[in-house]
C-alpha cells in the first residue's frame, strides 16, 4: 500500500517560502492507525510523505527517489536491514526507529545516526523528534555548502 501527500493549499504567505523545498518523508509502517496519525502530523508540518508498509518497498522507493528523513517501524521484517543500508547508502538521510519493547531498543541503539521514538507515542514527541531531525539535516546541508564555497575559493 502507497499513500502519497503534500500540501497543495494556495501559498498566501510570505514570498520566499514558494522556492522553499519541502522536505519529503517515508513513512514506513503496516500499522493503519499509525499511518493515519503520521500523515495528519506530516501535513500539518508542511512536509510532502510517502507511507508505505514494508522494508522491502521502503528499499526500492529509496534506490528510485530522494527523501530527507525516514521514520520506520523497527518491528516489521527486513527493518534492521533497511536501516542499515539506508545509513550506509543515504548518509544524508535522518532517521527515526519507531520501537515498542524496551530490549529492542538497546538492539537499535546500535544503528548510528538514527533517532529512536517509542511507539505509542505522542504528537508533540513525534512533531520534535521531525523537527530535530530536518533541523538536523538542514544544518549537514549548510555545513557541506561551506565546505565546498571554501575549498572553491581558496582554489582561485
């Protein structure tokens, strides 16, 4: 299954905001509810989001297009699989690991670079743990535009 949502409500803000890119979100879970949750949530936040139900789909849709961050149940099959070659892959690519038993998380803990929600959780956990991880790849973006304008001009 293969939602897909933007926001495409007339822009009646500032002007700077329609050459803004949205940040895109894959949304990786068989739960329904916790899709339904998830998307209300990501178009509150402006965010374009894909949700579908599998790794294995989640692996595929990742080779094919761009996404800023990932938030992926870490109980479905193949999980550990898709995080670890979504870090090793996309390095750019933030990552939230929904988890539900507390064993587990110590399991996922080992994946760098992943941020870590447990399940249920609440909309204002969910919202920072989105807002600090584009926040989060916001800034690597910026730190590796520096980098770049940098080296360019100490070439000249």
């Amino acid at each position: 299954m293969l939602h897909h949502g933007a926001d495409h409500r007339a822009n009646h803000s500032q002007p700077n905001q329609t050459t803004k890119k949205k940040e895109r979100i894959l949304v990786v879970d068989q739960d329904a509810l916790t899709c339904d949750f998830l998307a209300n949530i990501i178009k509150l936040l402006g965010c374009e989001f894909e949700i579908i139900n599998s790794a294995d789909e989640a692996l595929e849709i990742l080779e094919k297009t761009a996404f800023d961050l990932l938030i992926a149940d870490f109980h479905l099959p193949n999980s550990k699989q898709l995080l670890e070659t979504s870090l090793q892959k996309h390095p750019q690519l933030q990552t939230i690991c929904m988890i539900q038993h507390r064993q587990i998380f110590f399991e996922a803990l080992r994946l760098p670079g992943a941020a870590f929600v447990p399940k249920p959780f609440n909309f204002d956990d969910i919202v920072q743990k989105i807002h600090q991880a584009i926040h989060h790849k916001n800034l690597q973006q910026i730190e590796n535009d520096f980098r770049r304008l940098r080296q360019e001009f100490f070439r000249l």
